[in-house]
C-alpha cells in the first residue's frame, strides 16, 4: 500500500484536514530520500473513487507505471460552503472577479494562514515522518489550487523551488497576484510551469479569450523574472479533470526533468 492517509491538525482553522501521501513503490525497498511535490484539492488527486465528482488526476497508477521517484503530499479540500475559496485565494476577491462574477463576493483571504500551515506544519511532520529531501519541495494545483501555488512561489520561494499552476484561477485575485509577483524576489525559483484551455468556458468564445488573456498577463510577468518557465496553451482543452489529468505526465516530466528514472 503506497498511499496513506494522515490526519494533520490545522491549528489556525481549528480542525483537522485529511492528508494523502503517495510513496514510490521502492520506497521499502531502500533508504533513499525523495523530492515532495505538494498538491491541493487532495480528493481529486490519486484516485477516482475519491474525487469529488468521479474523475481524478489519477495520479497513483501513473506514478506506479512511470516508475517516478517523488513523494505526492496531497491536502484535501474543504467541501464546506466557500471554504475552499477562503483558503485558495490569499486575499478577497477583487474588482476583477466581482465585475467577472456578476456580483461582489467576500470570499478569500485566507489563503495565506493555509500556506501558513502547509509551511509551519505541514512539511515539517512530513520531512520527520518520511524520508524526503528536505530543500527539493515543489508545490502544484489546479484553478484556484494554482493560484495559490503562484502565490507560494512567492511568499516562500526558498521552499517552493518548483511550481506549477494548471488552468490557474487568477481573476479571483487577478489584481493582487500581478502586484506580488512583479514585487516578488523570484531568483530561487527553479522551474514554473503554467497551462491553460482554449475552451476553459466550454464554447463562449468571449469569455474564453478573456480569461486566456489573464493567464497571458500573469505570464508577462514571470518570462522577465523567471529563467526557467514553461507556458503551454492547450487547444480545445475545458476546465475539467477529464483534460487536466491528460496534462500530468507533461507537467511532472517537465518539474522533475533532472531525475533521469520513470521519464
């Protein structure tokens, strides 16, 4: 059983969250440490059985078959109302995504007290409990799970040297993540990478464009700052788990290029 799941106290949201952990299949087989990537939206990472509507990024099987050397750390959402907006947006979503959304919303804000705890908690019972290399962390997540990836990279850029954002969900904080980034000390950022759908809002051309233009912008920023980006514009590709789980094997390959086996 390569997968386990922990429960980790939040202590800053009072609650405990479940935590799934994929270990390569080696992992017994040797005392050899292992790069963590650490994922959001844990439900829909590993398996379908598990995923919140029915398809995940199925990544157990891909893993195992790839024969991929990496310890996953996947955090589970908070099903619960708005909660995982507050804790995927690090601060209330702006004028963009109120003008976007028809309507103002006072959601977001605590995506900062979240990282916060992936950070201060998180990784380090992690590093205790498993055999990782400590310094080789990368983060990765989807729509607003890729925000706030955009947004560790540069509150902890020293941690998070590798990034990858699918589909990001920047309009919420479209506004605020531009700021930062342009404001932000990127040089210890190994490898970023981004990808985004031609059809993210299926087959309303205007909305598509819009949305793909946001992704361009925070783009813009990031060629300047960042030695090492990937940007990928994926035809025809919607916002679902049907496409992102299609964009896996690019995304890990490209993350963890530098580690010769399962690629």
């Amino acid at each position: 059983m390569m997968l386990e799941k922990l429960q980790v106290k939040m202590t800053s949201f009072e609650q405990d969250r479940t935590i799934r952990v994929y270990l390569p299949e080696c992992y017994n087989q040797s005392n050899n440490r292992y790069p963590v990537l650490y994922m959001h939206d844990g439900q829909n990472v590993f398996r379908d059985e598990n995923a919140v509507r029915g398809v995940s990024l199925g990544l157990e099987n891909y893993l195992n078959e790839n024969g991929t050397e990496i310890i996953v750390v996947a955090i589970d959402l908070n099903p619960e109302g708005e909660e995982r907006i507050n804790e995927y947006c690090p601060w209330i979503n702006g004028e963009l995504s109120e003008k976007i959304l028809g309507y103002a919303s006072p959601s977001g804000g605590r995506g900062g007290e979240y990282l916060d705890f992936i950070v201060n908690e998180l990784k380090p019972l992690i590093d205790n409990k498993y055999r990782t290399i400590e310094n080789h962390t990368s983060m990765a997540g989807i729509s607003l799970g890729g925000l706030i990836s955009t947004y560790a990279a540069c509150r902890y850029p020293h941690i998070f040297k590798r990034i990858a954002a699918i589909s990001p969900g920047y309009y919420r904080n479209q506004e605020e993540i531009e700021n930062l980034l342009t404001n932000s000390d990127l040089l210890a950022i190994e490898k970023f990478y981004i990808d985004f759908g031609t059809k993210e809002v299926g087959e309303d051309e205007e909305s598509n464009q819009m949305f793909l233009a946001l992704t361009n912008g925070v783009y813009e920023i990031l060629k300047s700052r960042i030695t090492d980006l990937n940007y990928q514009i994926i035809e025809d590709a919607e916002h679902s788990y049907l496409f992102f789980r299609k964009r896996m094997p690019e995304m890990l390959s490209y993350l963890f290029s530098d580690m010769e086996k399962g690629f």
